[in-house]
C-alpha cells in the first residue's frame, strides 16, 4: 500500500485488518469507499467515537472503509485534506478559521467537542492562580501552530497580553516530552488538550486548570471536508456522519464502557495498556463530547452559530486573522445534523 504521505503503523494495521476481514466477505458487502481521515494526534481515545464506529463495525454498515492517519496538529491535517491526502480532517476552529482566510475551502461539518477540549495547567505548587498570572512566562503548547495555541492566544488577548512580550509559546509536544519540559523549568504552564492533561497525570505531574470558566464554552475540535470534496462526493458527509453519531451513542452506553475501551485500544495499543489511565480519560471525553443542557436537543454535531461568532472575534482580537471572514457562515454548516441523527 502507497499513499501521499507516511502512513502510522497505527493507521496502516486498522487498513491491513479491514481489507483482511473484507477477503472473506461476499463481492456485494466487500465493495467500499476507501477514505482517509486526518487527526491531529495520535490519541485513539480522544477520536472516541470514530474508533467506536470503527469497532462496532458502523463505518462498513455506510460502504465506506476508513483509515486513520494521524499528523501533527491542526495545521497539517488541513494541509493533508488540501493537498488530497485525505477526504476528511479533524482540525480545530481556530486553524480553520485562518485557512479560510487563506482561500482554502474547508467547512466544518460536526462538532465533536461541544465543550471546549483544551485547558490552560499549571503545576499543583504554582503561584498562578489565573491567566493574568502568567505574564511574563512561557507557556507549553504540543505543536506551534496547533488549536491550542488560538485557544490561549484568545484568554490572553481578552486580558490585554500580547503574544512575545507578555508571554512567549514554547513548542514542547505531549506527554512525555511536555511532562520534561516542566521538569527542566523550560515551561511553567501548559495549554493542552484532555487527553494531553490525562497523560500528563499518568506521569506523576500534579496539575491543576486555571481556564476561565467563560472559556471552557469554546468548542473543540470537528469534523471537517473541503468544500470541493463534499461537491465530489455528496454522500460521504451524511453517511460518514452517520456512522459517528452511532459510535458516540454506544460510547455513552455504560454498558459499553469495556468495549469502547478495546475499540480504542485497538486504535492505539500503548493508550490502552492502563487500564485505569484510559478509563479516566474515557470518562473525560465523554464530558467533554457531550453538550450543554442549553444545545443537547439540536442533537450530536451541531454547531451554535453564536459560538462559532465568539471564536471569530477572538481570533480577531489576538491578530490570528488580519481582518474579519467576510462570510462566518461559510466556514460550518448545520446541514447534515437532522440526517445524522434521524
């Protein structure tokens, strides 16, 4: 198998092990749509109920034979969707907002983190009790021009700071590599996803969040196809949606706990080897994939348009976008979300 790009050997086994299982399928069943998707880290659990769908068989059910490639934050997965190496992306809304400032046609489709995926940490023992403590540091981010970095950019902007002189961001990755940059004093916060705050923890760093409660409503990342991608293939987005509203309502089955559990396991076999540790995680991703009381009833994936507006302005503010999008609307759409949860 070739692609355009270095396939993991994550991805490549859950390709290998579909087209293994589909040998032995009639001719009917075994005729599906190969598609990539990009996710910008290699977490299976943070992929919930993709991995879910995966298992559960849910993808296959829509003739569609998914892999999962995972690249190295938001910025790469929409420059794999836009150089055609993948037919759908899970970027977050801050890149995707710069990107259709650059002309490129993406458009949000789901909105798998309704509550915001991102948290700003800092050690258990740290004088900061708040953002505007942490004038004059240096902040932990996974990936320079990751979603995390528009997610913190916006907090401080809102309090009068300016990126590289109120504060630098320091690239220092995830997990093991994060948890040494706080040991060697290089970082003095972090500002990283839930599954980035789990790991951490694993490691032995106590770590507490000083978001702002108004910030958490900050949706995360999202399903996301270019716009010349959905007119190509028409029927990807509702079927591709429909197998991932399936995986998330038999991820929140606590009946289902263990098996989601191995579904992602099988995803990414190291996350899975703590037990415990996954477990957490599990349950924290569930919290944060599920919406508020004010949206649950527009069911899963929706987007409020008023959060989508609230992004906009900060990215705004903090210089992320020279000037306003002359049209918010065409960066998301509702479209597809009575289909997928009908």
């Amino acid at each position: 198998m070739t692609t355009a790009f270095k396939m993991s050997r994550r991805s490549f086994g859950a390709l290998a092990s579909a087209s293994a299982l589909s040998l032995g399928m009639p001719a009917i069943v075994r005729a599906q749509t190969a598609v990539t998707l990009a996710v910008p880290n290699p977490s299976a659990l943070t992929w919930l109920p993709i991995w879910c769908a995966i298992g559960e068989g849910y993808f296959g059910d829509e003739g569609l034979a998914l892999g999962v490639e995972a690249v190295d934050g938001s910025s790469s997965v929409l420059q794999a969707m836009a150089a055609g190496q993948a037919q759908i992306g899970a970027p977050g809304p801050g890149p995707v907002l710069g990107a259709r400032a650059r002309g490129v046609d993406v458009k949000f489709l789901y909105n798998l983190y309704p509550k915001s995926v991102f948290g700003l940490l800092v050690p258990a023992d740290s004088t900061a009790q708040a953002p505007a403590d942490l004038k004059g540091t240096v902040i932990g981010v996974g990936t320079a021009d990751g979603a995390e970095v528009s997610f913190t950019r916006a907090i401080l902007t809102d309090l009068g700071m300016v990126e590289g002189t109120d504060y630098t961001f320091l690239p220092v990755g995830d997990g093991g590599t994060a948890a040494v940059a706080f040991l060697r004093n290089e970082v003095s916060s972090y500002a990283g996803a839930v599954s980035d705050a789990a790991i951490l923890a694993a490691r032995g760093l106590n770590l507490r969040e000083i978001t702002p409660e108004a910030y958490l409503g900050f949706f995360g990342n999202g399903i996301a196809m270019l716009e010349s991608q959905l007119a190509a293939t028409p029927d990807l987005a509702p079927k591709f949606g429909r197998a991932v509203v399936r995986g998330m309502r038999f991820a929140i089955d606590p009946a289902n706990e263990d098996k989601a559990l191995a579904h992602c396991a099988a995803g990414n076999p190291q996350e899975g080897e703590d037990k415990g540790f996954a477990a957490s995680l599990l349950k924290g991703v569930i919290n944060r994939m599920t919406p508020t009381d004010a949206f649950a009833g527009q069911g899963w994936g929706y987007q409020p348009p008023e959060h989508w507006e609230a992004w906009h302005a900060s990215v705004v503010a903090s210089g992320a976008l020279a000037a306003p999008l002359e049209n918010l609307s065409a960066a998301y759409t509702n479209e597809f979300v009575a289909g997928w949860n009908a």
